[in-house]
C-alpha cells in the first residue's frame, strides 16, 4: 500500500495525556468553572484534581488571579478574544516559590478553555539580569542614568505629600586624568569615586535613622547613581529639607577630598555639587534635574570645589533673559518700545543743541525696561538690526518735528548704533532712507558707535563711516576712554566727536574730593582730541561743580542728571516752544 491513514487516536489517549502531564491544566467552561483538572495541578494546588471539578477558577487563590487580570480573563471565556496570559509569584503547595505564567486558550470559543500554569523562573530570572544589567554602569556597578531616572519618577509620583531632594555632582577636571594617565586609571578613579560616594551615602542614611530614632524604615537609603562620564546623582527619596541635602554635599566633597591611590599614581581630586530640594507635589523628574543641571553649572561657574543650592532667583533671572530674548523679535512688529531724549547742551552758553535717542522697552508682563536689560539679548539674537532701524527712523522723524519748532538751528539727535547693525546690515541705505522719508538733514542726524566697534575698522564698517559722514552725518564715539583711547587712530577715521565716559566724569564729583590723576588725563585728552579736530561731549554730569570743571578743562558738551534726565519727546517739544 503506498498511502497510509492514521486513525485517528481515542479520546481516552488524549483524556490520559492531559491528566499526565507535567504542566498543571485545567478545562473550564464558559463561565471560568473546572471542568476538569488533571493531576499537576492537583498536585500544585494541593488538593486532588476530583475536588476542583466545579469550582470558578477566579476563586482558587492559589492561581492569584485577581481584579487586573479577570476583565481579560472574561474576554476569552465568552469567546471575544482567543488567549489571556499574565505572569504571578505563585507558593506551589509543596511551599517552594516560583515564577509562573497562566495562560487561558479558548479551545471552543464561547464554550470551553484550557487553562495551564506554567513555570517561567529562569525566563523571570534571566529577564531580571538582563534589567540589572541595562540599569546599571559597567564601570563601577552603580545604578545608571534610566535606573536613576525610574527612582526618580517613582519617588515623584507615590509621595506626593513629601520632598525629594538631588545632589548632582560633576567631578572638577577630570578630562585632564583620563587625557594624561589614560582610561584604564580614569575608569579605576570612578569606580573608586562610587564607592566613597556610596559610603558616604550609606553612613549619612544611617546616622539620619538612628538621629530619627529609627522611625525611617530600614533599607531607605539614598541611591547612587553614574549619570554618564564624570556624572553623579545622589537621590534622596522624602528628604527633610534642604538642609539635610546641603549636608550631604558637603559630605560627598569630604569623602573626596583624601588622595586616590590608583594604578601606581596618586590622585587628588574634587567636585562640584548642585543641590536641589524641593516639594515633590507638582514637580516633574524633568523639572528637577533641569534645577539641578544649572545649580552644578553655577557651581562650576562660581569656582568649582563647591556645593551650590537651587536659588529660584537666580534661576528666574536666567528664564527673564530667554523669555525676554525669545519675544524681542515680536516687540518690535507689535511696537511695544519707546524712545526716551537726553539733553546735550552746550557748556559755552548753557543751550540746548541736540539730544541722545536712548530706548526703553515698554514690556507687557514685565514693564518699563532699561536698555541694559535687553540691548545685549538683541545684540545676540539679531534683533538689534530691527529694533536700530525703528529707533532710528522714530527719532528721526522727532527731530524733524523740532526742526519746525526751532528753524534757526534744530536740535541734532544723536542715536546709538551697535556693532552688529555695522556688520549685520545696510546701515548706510537704512540711514539714507530714513533721512528721505522724514526728511531731516543729515546733519542734525549723529550716530554713536564705541570704540570697539569702530577698532580695525578696515573694509566694511570704514567704508559704512565714510560714507555715512560723507552724507553729512555726524560720527561720535561713545563711552570713550573706557576702551584703547587710541585718539591718533580714531582721528584717521570720519570721526567728529568723543562722548567722554561717564567713569571719567565721576572723579569729578565734586571741588574737594576729585581724583587729580584722573583730572590730568582729561585735561590731556581734552587737549589732544581738540588738536585732531574732535569735540568733546562729558557724559554723566550730575552736578554743577562737575559741569563747571568740565567746562574749564575745555569739553565742548555736556550731558547728564544735571541737566535732564532722559525723557518723553513731547517734554523735548515743550522745553524748545
Ligand atoms: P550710553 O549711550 O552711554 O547712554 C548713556 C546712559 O547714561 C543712559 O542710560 C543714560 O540714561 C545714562 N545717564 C545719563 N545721564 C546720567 C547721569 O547723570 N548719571 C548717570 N549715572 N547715568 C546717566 P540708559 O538709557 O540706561 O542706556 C544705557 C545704554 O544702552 C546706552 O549707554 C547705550 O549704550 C545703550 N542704548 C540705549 N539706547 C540704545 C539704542 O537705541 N540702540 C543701541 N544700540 N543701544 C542703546
Ligand atoms: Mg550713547
Ligand atoms: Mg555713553
């Protein structure tokens, strides 16, 4: 016979198979009652199959099924979905313990089932060294980032009445170890490192329990971790305040401070530490290590070999500037800033000839701002090339205002113009456009650029100063003496006058209490900038002595506190009717 069918096997061979397998099983009916169970899981349950045979499989206890699993379980028993399975730590009722998965298998859906518990204790066990291994650094065996990370998460998320705190260190110079003497005595550092660092972690937790006379529950110690290179956290899971965590980092740089004796060499070592502490409701894992990322950098920033504690001004101060960067763009379109002019006046006859354009920000959430407070950010961030243009043209167009009031000679306007609007933009068609459109004369127009910005000035900004002064419009020099004061240099350039800096002027506060070296070398410069054909503007007048010695010295002009403070245009039109 060339083909042969198997009949197929009695129900009796596959009813014996079941009840003598080792796998513990059970057939269950639509509703989760045995069926039938066979001798295995007699034998795990402790009791003989026969005694099962009826009872809901949900309310043997030994199985630990229970509320998560019961909703999954359901859906197989009523056919809707064809398997269920979840892991338990079950007691087999021999009393050893183990891993186990049950698994429930529709076998006639709607209708019947089999259930079957099987052991996974070594699957579990390889599984939870494949876990230590990815939570933890090869180097020194700590806890790594993402094991650091879970605690952290978790110590946010289940104490939301209590606080947590963070020392985050960075040890100070160590690239210069593993440059020098190489990775294999870098890497015997850090693990020498984790281990003092965890010593002292230990012993601090377990001073703070005796210091709570044992009310903290043992074995809450505070973690270790290796963030990454020379990167290391300490957690503090329901810290007491900070305190407790300024300790510890005083603590953790002691620990650090004995030499290391590694690979033949001796070491001496320190760190910096940023401290952060705070309560744990309504605080993110990310939040947290964000505050303590910038505390170590003031750390470092502040000299290293220190601890540093999370201050939210200081951080409030840095959010300002992003927040205020970030918006400076937008301003501008939406107008929110305002000119305020300074008097400059004439040390000859007391009057009045121009003003300097200074800017304000007129901040919706945080009001009037100085320049100093955002010129740099807009220096920065390129918003200085906007913001200079409309600052430009609105002074302008104020100036020509005052030429109507005053025909006989006008009032210049004397505008502050930053490195980057030499550099980054058309200064000169900006200017030339600006004097079109509001048709004031050039000459009533006076740019400042400090010294800085016009030092080697070959190529681009010489050619923007010439042309500009050859447009007729004047080049002044701002905050000078606070740079070089290279008057032989700026005399070869378009320049037409100095704004001698206000440190200069005060010295000269008042007759008695002047500084004569400082006298002698405005007298000099004074003297010097008139041979080479340059004015002299005294910023910072405050007072009449002042005014009155800077005006025998031979200063063209002063400006100051003395005269005016800066102020609204429509003051300026008033003070010229
Ligand atoms: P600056 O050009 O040297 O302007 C003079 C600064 O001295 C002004 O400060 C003015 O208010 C202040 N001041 C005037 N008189 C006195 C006085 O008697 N005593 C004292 N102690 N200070 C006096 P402000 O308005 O805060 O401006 C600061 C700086 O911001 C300016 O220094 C200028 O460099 C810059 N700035 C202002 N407006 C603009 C602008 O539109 N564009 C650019 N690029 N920079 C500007
Ligand atoms: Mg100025
Ligand atoms: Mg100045």
């Amino acid at each position: 016979m060339l083909r042969q069918t198997h009949a197929a096997a009695p129900e009796s061979t596959y009813a014996a198979a079941f009840h003598t397998a080792p796998l513990p099983m059970a057939v269950i009916d639509h509703e989760g009652r045995v069926l039938t169970a066979n001798r295995a899981l007699g034998s795990f349950l402790g009791t003989p199959p026969a005694t099962l045979v009826g009872a809901p499989v949900a309310e043997l206890g030994g199985l630990g099924l229970d509320g998560r699993t019961t909703a999954a379980y359901r859906e197989v028993l009523h056919g809707r979905t064809d398997r269920m399975r979840c892991t338990r730590r079950l007691k087999h009722a021999d009393g050893h313990a183990l891993h186990a998965e049950i698994a429930v298998t529709s076998t006639a859906p709607g209708r019947q089932a089999l259930l079957s518990v099987t052991d996974v204790g070594e699957q579990h066990e390889l599984r939870e060294r494949l876990r230590h291994l990815r939570m933890h650094d090869a180097v020194t065996k700590l806890p790594n980032r993402s094991l650091f990370f879970e605690r952290l998460s978790s110590a946010l998320e289940d104490s939301a009445t209590g606080r947590t705190g963070i020392c985050y260190l960075d040890l100070d110079g160590f690239k210069a170890v593993n440059d020098t003497l190489g990775h294999r005595v870098g890497d015997a550092l850090l693990d020498a490192v984790a281990r003092r660092l965890t010593h002292c972690a230990e012993g601090a937790a377990a001073r703070e329990r005796t210091d709570a006379g044992g009310v903290l529950a043992e074995g809450g110690g505070h973690l270790v971790a290796r963030l990454g290179g020379d990167e290391f956290a300490l957690l503090v899971e329901g810290s007491t305040g900070t305190q407790q965590l300024t300790a510890l980092a005083q603590a953790l740089l002691s620990a650090l401070q004995q030499p290391f004796d590694l690979c033949g060499h001796r070491l001496t070592v320190s760190a910096s530490v940023g401290v952060v502490e705070r309560e744990t409701a309504g605080t993110t894992p990310t939040e947290l290590m964000q505050a303590a990322d910038t505390t170590l950098y003031w750390a470092k920033a502040d000299g290293k070999a220190r601890w540093t504690l999370f201050d939210p001004e200081r951080s409030a101060h840095l959010m300002t500037r992003q927040a205020l960067s970030s918006t400076l763009r937008r301003a501008v379109d939406r107008g929110e800033f305002v000119v305020e002019y300074q008097p400059i006046v004439d040390f000859d006859d007391d009057v009045l000839r121009g003003v300097e354009a200074l800017v304000r920000w007129q901040h919706p959430q945080f009001g009037r701002l100085g320049p100093d407070r955002f010129i740099g950010l807009a220096e920065e961030n390129g918003a200085i090339v906007p913001l200079g243009r409309w600052v430009l043209a609105e002074s302008c167009r104020r100036a020509k205002e005052w030429l109507g009031r005053r025909p006989e000679g006008g009032v210049y306007v004397s505008v502050n113009v930053a490195v980057r609007q030499v550099w980054d933009s058309d200064i000169v068609t900006d200017v030339a456009e600006v004097l079109e459109e509001t048709g004031l004369p050039s000459g009533l127009l006076q740019l400042e650029l400090t010294e800085s910005a016009v030092m080697g000035s070959a190529g681009r900004p010489l050619q923007a100063l010439q042309a500009l002064s050859e447009m007729g419009v004047r080049i002044a020099i701002d905050d000078f003496g606070t740079g070089y004061s290279n008057l032989a240099y700026l005399s070869r350039l378009p320049v037409r006058t100095l704004k001698l800096d206000g440190s200069f002027v005060q010295g000269f506060r008042t007759a008695r209490h002047s500084n004569p070296a400082d006298e002698t070398i405005v007298t000099a410069l004074v003297q010097l900038a008139h041979k080479l054909g340059l004015s002299v503007t005294a910023e910072c007048v405050e007072g009449p002595a002042q005014a009155e010695r800077l005006r025998r010295i031979g200063c063209d002009a002063g400006q100051g506190w003395h005269y005016a403070k800066p102020m609204a245009a429509e003051r300026i039109s008033r003070l010229l009717a």
